[in-house]
C-alpha cells in the first residue's frame, strides 16, 4: 500500500493519476490500509514550502477518495476540508 502511496506521490507533472488513484481508493477498503492510507495523508497535509505538491497530490487524493471511496473517507474529508476552510 505505502508502494502505490509513493507511486502517486512521484508521478510526474502531466501522467495521468487516475490508476494510482483508483488503486489507492480500493484499497481503503481494508480497514488496516484505510489507517495507513490516512495517516500518510494527514501527515503530508501538513507539509509546507518545498514540499507543497505533496499537499496538492494529497488533496487530490483526498477529493478522489471523498467521491469514489467508503463513507469513513468520505467523514475524514469532509472533516479535513472544514479545518481547511477555517485556516484560511
């Protein structure tokens, strides 16, 4: 699971993201990777300066998830985007 988080981390500007994405989503299914899964993005969500793509790649991952993924992910994002929202 972490090897599919590390393959859409690294993914090149311009390649498409929709495999990594979908494997990463079926995946939260299983409750152990679903911990893994959201641990590694809260984690990166709180990265700033030169590791900002890793807060975009997360947040995409993050609004993929919300859209295709189990209703936990849909609550956390949901929760993620309030506290988003409120930093602003």
């Amino acid at each position: 699971m972490l090897a599919a988080l590390r393959r859409g981390a690294g993914t090149p500007r311009g390649v498409r993201y929709a495999l990594p994405l979908a494997e990463i989503t079926r995946a939260a299914y299983d409750i152990e990777n679903y911990r893994q899964i959201m641990g590694v993005l809260a984690r990166r969500l709180q990265d700033q300066g030169e590791d900002w793509r890793h807060v975009y790649k997360s947040l995409l991952l993050l609004e993929y998830m919300a859209k295709h993924g189990p209703q936990k992910a849909r609550a956390w994002s949901a929760a993620c985007w309030a506290r988003l929202r409120a930093a602003e």
